[in-house]
C-alpha cells in the first residue's frame, strides 16, 4: 500500500512568487491535514479536510494560503504571494474516518529567496 | 490552548546507553499522547500512542507511560542503537474527537555513536 506522497521534495523560489505544494493521501482516508515546522521550531498544525470540506482552517497563518482539496483526493497548498517567512518544512498527513492515527508523508522543503 | 514541551536537544548517546527524552503537555480533558520519529530524509512515523490515563506505549524497544498526575510523556530505551538516531516528536491530540489536530512539541534530535 502507497504511503502518503508529496511533491516537490523541495522548492527554492523568490519572495513575491508562487509555490503550490501537492499531496496525495492514502487511498481511503478521509482526512487530510497540512502542517508546517518553521526552522528548528515545533510542527504546527495548518487546517484539516474531511473529504473535500475543510473542517478546521484555524491554523492558517494569513490569506496569502490556500489550500484546496478537489474530489476529496488529492489537496493542493497555494502560497501567493510567498514572503521569507514561509520558509520551512511543509508536512501532510492522513487519517482514516473513526481512527486517531495520522500517516505523514516526507514533507516539502520550500526555501524562499 | 494545548501545548507540548520537549526537552532539548541534541542528545548525544554512546550505543547501549539507557534513552529518556522527556515531554510534558497542557491540555483540557484528557488527550490521546504519541511519540512520532523522523529519520534523515524521511517523513514522520508513528513510534507509539497512549489514549488514557496509565497506558504504556511500546513499540521497537521503545515505551512512554500516560501520566496524568504529572501531565507526562517521557519517552525511554534501555539500549540505544546507532540506527535510533532521528529526531523524535511528542504530540497530543484533542480528546473531543477521533479527527482531530495533533499538537507537536519542538522535537528532540537524538544522535547514537558507536
């Protein structure tokens, strides 16, 4: 069985452009969630979906995010523009409904210039 | 709102030494506990969990007990290997539900030498 994929591996890319970071869950599993580690610092939780509904977006830092999840598949993280903060390590994980264990993919190392 | 705290690190340990990082949290009610654990170029993996009060989680040599009494965590290894060396993760997660964020504490780098 696939794990939970991300892509890119990682991302370099200027202030003021845009990076959208890609993940596909497990096959199955209705909640998907996007978190971030800034530099040396904790895992932070960014928003969750169930399906392709978003059911807690508390953790979103500002609206230059968006993150959507078409189908309930896949989900899509848009960063636009992107500022020096953004910089990190961005983590997915997924879940299945009634069970309260999370699968995490490699993560996305997005660098920006 | 909920936090975890870990100790720092790094923690440099010669093989077969006896392993205690530990992890305390703030929370309401009573939290679901994990240990997650990154090796170099991977993803996060769940290590072990602990859902209630007392409950030990073991997993590869590994345990943490559930304490309620002194809201702790602590993760420990009777004999590290050099093949133990990752960061490791405490994390909670809110009890009001079974889809729930997780909570992380800042991570522990543990680094295991011959």
């Amino acid at each position: 069985e696939a794990g939970v994929t991300q892509f890119p591996s990682h991302s370099v890319i200027e202030k003021g452009q845009t990076v959208t970071l890609r993940c596909d869950p497990i096959s199955g599993h209705d909640n998907l969630y996007w978190y971030r580690r800034v530099m040396g610092k904790e895992i932070k939780f960014l928003l969750h979906f169930v399906k392709e509904s978003k059911q807690d977006e508390s953790g979103m830092p500002n609206n230059r995010f968006l993150a959507e999840r078409t189908g309930g598949t896949y989900s899509t993280l848009k960063v636009q523009p992107a500022e020096l903060e953004d910089s990190g390590v961005y983590f997915c994980a997924s879940s299945q409904s009634g069970i309260n264990e999370q699968f995490f993919g490699p993560g996305t190392r997005l660098t920006v210039l | 709102g909920d936090s975890v705290t870990q100790m720092e690190g790094p923690v440099t340990l010669s093989e077969e030494a006896f392993l205690t990082i530990n992890c305390t949290y703030t929370a309401t009610g009573y939290p679901s506990l994990f240990w997650y654990v990154q090796y170099p170029g991977e993803g996060l993996q769940l290590l072990l969990k602990a859902t209630k009060a007392d409950d030990k989680g073991s997993n590869k040599g590994f345990e943490a007990t559930y304490r309620k009494e002194t809201t702790s965590f602590h993760l420990e290894k009777g004999s590290v290997q050099v093949s133990d060396s990752a960061v490791y993760f405490c994390a909670l997660s809110d009890p009001t539900g079974t889809a729930s964020k997780l909570t992380f504490g800042t991570g522990t780098r543990l680094q295991v030498t011959l």
